[in-house]
C-alpha cells in the first residue's frame, strides 16, 4: 500500500535521476543549470503563490500550489545534498514538543 510518504520518496529519487539530466529535456536539470540562487527564487515564488491562492483561490489552486512548493522544496534540498529523511527526522524529533518551546529552545521566541 502506497503512502503519501511514499510519493515524496519517489519524486525525491526522480529529482535525483533528472538533475544531471539534458536542460533541453528536463526541468530540474534545467533549474539545476541555473545554480542555487535561481531554485531558491523558484521556491520563494511558489510560496508566494501558495500563500496568495490561501487567502485569496479556491481550494483546488492551494492544492496545486502546494504541490509546485513542495517539488521546488524537494529540488533545492537535492541541490543542496540534504535528503528528505533528514527533513523528516527533523519532523520526528520535534514530534509532540510544544512549537512554543520549539521556538524558544532556537531562540527564536
């Protein structure tokens, strides 16, 4: 049984494959090409996106927008060698810990 977990892993493991890929075929190698500043643009565009069609679209347009986030997020981790486990892990450890505390303990109260 497929896991939502499961899809991120996969398009996680397609990044992978594609980065060293043609930029005339594929969009990440594409992205790739144009350095880290460029995806980190990408993906801060894709916030805004995201947060204008929550306050603003339909239920649908956040869906998708959550989604290219999501992608681009998964492209700038790639590009910057850190994997989603490690992203998750993260998510583990801070499992039940209050976000209050959370902040507090980055000093970020």
């Amino acid at each position: 049984m497929s896991t939502h977990t499961d899809t991120l892993g996969r398009l996680e493991q397609t990044i992978a494959a594609r980065r060293d890929a043609s930029p005339d075929t594929s969009y990440v190698a594409k992205l790739n090409a144009k350095g880290l500043p460029k995806i980190a643009q990408k993906l801060g565009e894709e916030a805004t996106e995201a947060v204008i069609a929550a306050v603003s679209g339909s239920n649908e347009e956040l869906v998708g927008e959550s989604a290219d986030l999501l992608f681009h997020l998964l492209v700038l981790l790639n590009a910057k060698g850190v994997s989603l486990d490690h992203v998750l892990a993260e998510l583990d450890r801070r499992e039940g810990l209050s976000g209050l505390d959370e902040k507090a303990s980055r000093g970020d109260a």
